[in-house]
C-alpha cells in the first residue's frame, strides 16, 4: 500500500527543510553537547512558532492536533537536520498530560514552545534533564513531576543527547497516566526522527563519493560503491511507508514495525556513509559525526530492536 502526502504536507515539510537548513543546525548541535543551550532554545521557539509541538495538543489546550501523520511529516525533518533537545519526549509528555486539569497546566507552553519537557526511561534516566523545564517520572504509582534539580549529566552514543538521572518522587501528578498511548507517540516521533537521519546520511555521502576520486576516477562511478548506496536507499524508501501509515493507524505493532524498519535502515545507513567516507567519516569534528552518532543512539531509544519485534510478533502482524 502507498502512503502519498497531499500538497499542504509537502509544503509544511518544504517550509521546515528550508527554515532548519537556514539555521545552521551544526552549531546548534555541538553547543548543546557542551551544555550550552541558548541556540538551541532559540531554535526550539521557531520549530514551535511553526506549529510542530502543537501537532500533539489538542486545539482547545493551544493546540494544532492531534495530527500523528503531520507530526510524523515534520519530525522526518527534524531528524534530516539533527535538531537536538527531547524531541519525541516533548510529544509523549503533552500525551500523558492530556486530560484535565494537567492539560490546562501544561499544555498550552508545551505547544508554544516556551516549555522543554522529558521523560525518563525505564532505566531512570531522561534526555536533556538538564534542559528541560518539565521532567516526568513514572513510577508504579503514578506519574511525577520531578521538582528537584536532575542528577549528573552522562553523556550519550549522542553528544547531543545527554542524559540525566532524575530524583525520585517530587509532585504526583496522577495515578494512571496513558502510558501506552504516550509511547506509541513517541515511537512514531523516534521512527520519524530516524528516517530523516537515514536520508541525510545517504544525501551526505551520495554528495561525497560525487566528488571523492580514486586512481584518478570517481568513486561513486564504482559498481561496489552504487551498490551499497542502492541499498541504502531501498532500505530508507522501504520504511518510509510503514511510518505513515503507523502513523495512520497508530496500532502499537504497527508504530513499532516503523521504528524497527526505520531505525535499522538509518543504522545500515549510517554504516555505509562511514565506511563510504573513510577515514573522514571517523573525525567528530566532521559533520557527519552529528548524524552518524544520532541514527545509533535512536536505534535503541524506547524500544530495541528485539523489544519492538516481540511487539509485532504478539499483535500477529
């Protein structure tokens, strides 16, 4: 089955493209590895002004959604330009803060851009918890607000991804928060996120082997190198209609296949761009890096490859 996007979806992903490549996303990323957060929040005011946290809110909390395929649509975007930050955690926060009266609480400066919000994993950790302005906690009892300052920075296989251990307790915020729903919604922003990393990976180096030469020819004029880089390619457009029609359905096996098939292609990606690129390709002071980097450290965020199979195998799909 084939999943076309309309013309005001190809428009919103064009407007965004063009507004993140404009922002010089290299920069941004490398100082928000260092802690320094300014260009990165600066940034995160214009993702918001044009609408994409709001594709998660309801209208009446300042919303523009819900809208998954949207959302979807722009964070194949953000993950094409590496944007740091919790992305995909912001959009599960304004889903476990979905009803009243959190949603009136949270929801209208999650949409606007004004609040950072993560949520810690299973292993207690979360992205960003030390920029973000809202940290979540669940816990068998319920969902915390974590008031207290977060633990320690860790870094990543992501600089750009640095992790946090948040205190246990502080506000509880509710006993039964929509767990599961959030985490469909973050596995399709991680899918998403994943694909768009694949795909500037493969532009990267499909521009690089173009102008890379080798006994005095190109080397993207090499049967072994249009090969690897087909590959990559089928792998990316395999899984660009599973993300959209998950997000279609948001079926828990069917968002879970997304990230399983998109996550694994950006991997492969990831690989060929690096052995493609040589010796280069290992350098962190070579833009790649910021990519090659990020399609590992999604690879295995809120759901492992094993965890999202045993999810499409339960539900028979």
């Amino acid at each position: 089955m084939r999943f076309l996007l309309d013309a005001e979806q190809r428009s919103f992903a064009e407007s965004l493209r063009a507004m993140l490549t404009a922002a010089g996303t290299p920069a941004v990323i490398r100082d928000w590895g260092r802690g320094e957060h300014a260009g990165g929040r600066a940034l995160w005011a214009r993702i918001a002004e044009a609408g994409v946290f709001g594709l998660a809110v309801p209208e009446e909390y300042g919303g523009l959604g819900p809208h998954p395929v949207e959302l979807a649509v722009a964070f194949v975007e953000l993950g094409r330009h590496a944007v740091p930050g919790p992305l995909a955690e912001t959009v599960g926060a304004a889903v476990l803060l979905g009803e009243p009266p959190l949603a009136e609480r949270f929801l209208p400066a999650l949409a606007a851009g004004k609040d950072l919000a993560t949520v810690a994993a299973p292993c207690g950790h979360a992205v960003d918890g030390d920029a973000a302005s809202v940290r979540l906690a669940p816990a068998p009892e319920g969902l915390y607000l974590s008031t207290a300052a977060a633990g320690p920075v860790r870094r990543s296989l992501d600089p750009a991804r640095r992790l946090a251990r948040l205190a246990p307790g502080g506000e509880l915020l509710t006993p039964r928060p929509p767990y599961a729903e959030a985490l469909t919604w973050i596995r399709l922003a991680t899918a998403a996120q994943a694909l768009g990393v694949g795909l500037a990976l493969l532009d990267r180096t499909v521009a690089h082997v173009r102008q890379r030469t080798q006994f005095g020819v190109c080397v993207g004029s090499f049967q072994a190198v249009k090969h690897r880089l087909a590959d990559a390619k089928t792998a990316l457009e395999f899984a660009r209609p599973l993300l959209f029609g998950a997000a279609v359905s948001l079926r828990p096996a069917e968002v879970a296949a997304a990230e399983l098939t998109a996550c694994e292609a950006a991997y492969s990606t990831a690989r060929t761009a690096l052995h493609l690129h040589g010796a280069i390709g290992y350098t962190a002071e070579y833009d790649l890096s910021l990519w090659l980097t990020k399609a590992r450290a999604l690879r295995s965020a809120w759901g492992t490859p094993e965890e999202c199979r045993d999810l499409v195998l339960a539900e028979g799909l």
